[in-house]
C-alpha cells in the first residue's frame, strides 16, 4: 500500500539531489519556471527506481538550451520543434552524470486525421499538465519551491491504484489514440486497474487507432512486454478490441469451442506460454534486459492455428503445419508494425521451430539429430529452450514431468556434444577453396553441393579430420553422374 508520507520524503529528497537544485537554480536566475513532471515524480510517490528525469519549463527550445549550457556537459535536441532539449548535467558530488530532458509546456493535440500531433505551447504548468495521458502522469514538483503541483487528482489515484485520464477519455484518446495503448502499458506496468470509463472509451474509440504511425504502435507494443505482467495489458487490448487494430492474429486464437471438439483454449494457452517465458527467462538471464524477440515469439507461436485448425470425426482436432503457417503470419504481421529484421528473423525461426523438440520427447534422439537441432536454431539455441520449455501447459503432471526430463536430457547432450566437437563452429573440415583443389574444379554449383554432402557427414557422424574427410569426398564425387 501506498505511504504517503514515504513518497513526500522521496521526493524530497529528488528535490534536494545537486543536479535537480542545479537546473532549478539557473532556470530560477534566469527567470523561468522549472518543474520535474510525470514519471519521477510518480515513481518517487511509489517507491519505484527513478530513470531520467523530465522536466518542464514555461522557456522555449533556444531559451532552454541557452540556460542549460553552462551547467551540462553535452546537449542535444530531443525534438526542437516540439520544445524539447536533452542535456548531461554533471553531480559533482557523486561524479556521475544525469540524463535529463527540458521540454516547454505543450497544449498539443491531433486533428484525428493525420498521424503527427499538431504542436502548440502553453504558457501554465496547470494546462500542460491537463493535456497529459493519465492523472498519475499530470503532476509536478514545482523547482526550486518544492511544491507538489496535482490538479487533476493523481495522488488520489495512486492511492486507489487506478489509471484514469485527466479530461474527458473521449477527448483524452481524440487528442492521441496511442493514449490506449499506453493505458494497457501502464495497467501491466503499474499493476493498477483502468477506470470504467476509460475502458469503455478504449472499445467506443478503437478504430481511431488506425490515424497513429506503425512505428509508434511498435514501440507501445515493445515497452508492454517489457514489462514484468504484460498478460495484463494484453488482455486489456483484447477485450477492448484494441488488439484487432494492429495484431489481429492474437484475439484470434480464442478459437470458439464447440460441444464436441474439445481442445486446449489457445488464447489462454498462449498467455500461460508467455508468463513462464518470462518466468524462465528471469532465471536463466537475472541481469539482462526484458528479451523483446523471445517475449513476442511466446505470444505469437501459436497464430497459425486458427487457419490450420480441422476438425475430425470422433472429436479430435489438428493443427497440421501450425508453425510454419504462425511464421509467416508473423513476418507478415511485424513488417506491418516496421520491426526491423532481425527481430523479425528472430521471431520466425522461433515460431517456425517451436515443435521440433517434441519428436525428442518420444524417443531419444541420435547424436546426428542433436547436431541438426543446434545447427538448425543457430543464434536462437538459447532462446529456443526457454519458448519450448514454456511451451508446456499441460495439467497432466506426468506427462508435464517427462517432458521436462526430455528437455533436461536433450540440453545436457548439447552440452556434452559441444565440449566434444565444437558445436558452435558446427562446419565441415575442407572449405570451399580446398573442395575445389581436391576435386579439381572451378566455383559454382557443384561447390556447394559437395559442401553441403561434408556438412552432412559433419552432423550425421561428427568430426572428420582433413584426410578422412579428402577420402569421402572423392568417393562421393566418384558417384556424381
């Protein structure tokens, strides 16, 4: 629960920090307003770690930066044209540097045509603040007065645990549609629920999306499953049909079961694939950063269900070629969104992978089918063993513990091959020049065929000194029509 009284001596403490009590004595001297606004001071009130601190000034962009020179290392601008300057302000007490960004208060809105925000300035700390996303985002530290500056009812919020906007949603979301998708963020974020109202003008409002960039869906879509419970975002998204706007393939696998085909809910299923995707991936990698590729291929490995799915007689259902039909599905999905490539590479080989383990759990496999496997996932080795551990939701916990003792077995057997032979490298002993000198040829196709015959050799009976494999050459190529 929220203390409140933790939260004022936090943000007091930002107040007091050299960096912040810098900015606001230059901006002050030169007689402008400055106040930290938004997420510090949200996060300060929660308790929460505080990234780069925004700032907001009634100073335009050339004032801004004059102001800021002397007491910055570098500078930069973040979007001139929209009032925003970024700057390295040095903490000579700690000898670190603070990423900052100043940006003019802003009346901005979209005309619900275009897809670029019409740029206007305020003159009132009050109006820029009214014009922001969510009440728990529209207050301000006021520096160097120190006052809290909440006209919208954001502390309130906090306390309920509740996003709500700080004008009409109606109006909220006409101004920027992308406003929806940053609730569903902050909702998986924050842990707070979306208030009614809200909800409702996300469904009421959906297709307005359709005015804001592919690029900025993206990147909304990206800072949702970085967080720790995007399933909560995403089931927003989905009631809502918000997700029908930009990734359709996902509201889809609540395929409609009938009285007599029963199969898993492939929705539900998919969301449990995604927390224990994330669950794994925290335990294997503490440190890293959230695995954006790993994290949308757990979402989306089973999209190509609902175009495969066949119903039999007696009850059963299939799903023939699910992966490789959720592959392409996927790329096609993500370049409409402008991932770049290798994301979107990532993604795919994973989805179109994603059931290849399965055969293992059935029998094990020979040394040359392990070697295919990690030849076959390359760079996603790694992320391939989390998505098909994850990939596991049955309730059967016999069938759920051998197939864990079967992905067990398989990753110690990589991990023995590995030392023995140098999977990594997983190439032929003779190059492309030495086939040509042992069999006296020139480049082209031919190349490439006896290449591929080495690899071959190389996955199905492991290493082959250079001799050995000169002989078996000339063998094969003794057999070449």
């Amino acid at each position: 629960m929220l203390n409140m009284a933790d939260g004022v001596a936090r943000l007091g403490a930002l107040a007091e920090s050299p960096v912040v009590a810098a900015l606001g004595a230059a901006f002050a001297d030169a007689g402008h307003e400055l106040s930290i606004v938004g997420g510090p001071v949200r996060d300060a009130l929660l308790g929460r770690r505080t990234h780069d601190l925004d700032f907001t000034t009634d100073a335009r962009a050339d004032e801004i930066l004059r102001i800021i020179k002397p007491i910055s290392t570098a500078q930069w601008d973040v979007g001139r044209e929209f009032g925003t300057i970024g700057a390295r302000v040095r903490d000579p007490g700690r000898g670190v540097v603070e990423q900052v960004e100043v940006t003019t208060y802003r009346a901005d809105s979209y005309d619900g045509v275009t897809r670029k925000p019409t740029v206007e300035f305020g003159d009132t700390l009050e109006g820029d603040l009214a014009r922001r996303d969510f009440t728990v985002n529209a207050m301000a530290l006021r520096i160097p007065a120190r006052t809290l500056v909440d006209p919208t009812g954001g502390v309130e919020d906090l306390l309920a645990r509740r996003l709500r906007t700080p004008a009409d949603p109606q109006v909220s979301f006409g101004d920027d549609p992308l406003r929806m998708l940053r609730a569903a963020r902050f909702s998986a974020q924050l842990g707070f629920d979306v208030d009614p109202a809200t909800v409702e003008a996300m469904a009421q409002l959906r297709e307005t999306l359709s005015i804001v960039s592919p690029e900025r869906i993206q990147g909304e879509l990206v800072r949702l499953l970085q967080t720790d419970d995007p399933v909560r975002g995403i089931r927003l998204l989905v009631e809502t049909g918000l997700m029908d706007q930009f990734l359709p393939e996902v509201p889809a696998l609540r395929l409609e079961i009938d009285e007599h085909h029963h199969h898993k809910d492939v929705y539900e299923h998919s969301l449990t694939v995604l927390r224990q995707t994330i669950d794994l991936e925290r335990a294997r990698t503490p440190d890293a950063a959230p695995d954006v590729p790993l994290r949308l291929a757990a979402l989306l490995h089973d999209i190509g269900k609902p175009a495969t799915r066949r119903l039999e007689a007696g009850g059963g259902v299939t799903f023939h070629h699910h992966d490789l039909k959720g592959a392409r599905l996927a790329r096609k999905r993500l370049q409409a969104l402008r991932f770049d490539s290798d994301t979107i590479g990532s993604v795919t080989q994973l989805i179109e992978q994603h059931l290849r383990f399965f055969g293992y759990a059935e029998g094990a496999w020979t040394d040359s089918a392990v070697r295919r496997y990690v030849r076959d996932a390359g760079p996603e080795l790694e992320r391939l063993h989390i998505l098909t551990r994850a990939d596991v939701t049955t309730r059967n916990k016999r069938k759920a513990a051998r197939l864990a003792g079967a992905y067990d077995d398989i990753e110690r057997r990589i991990s023995e091959l590995a030392e023995q032979e140098e999977l990594n490298a997983m190439r032929p002993a003779l190059d492309g020049n030495r086939i040509q000198q042992v069999l006296g040829i020139r480049p082209g196709p031919q190349v490439g065929k006896a290449y591929r015959y080495l690899l071959d050799l190389r996955l199905d009976e492991g290493v082959l000194d250079e001799g050995a494999a000169e002989q078996r050459l000339r063998a094969w190529w003794a057999e070449q029509d």
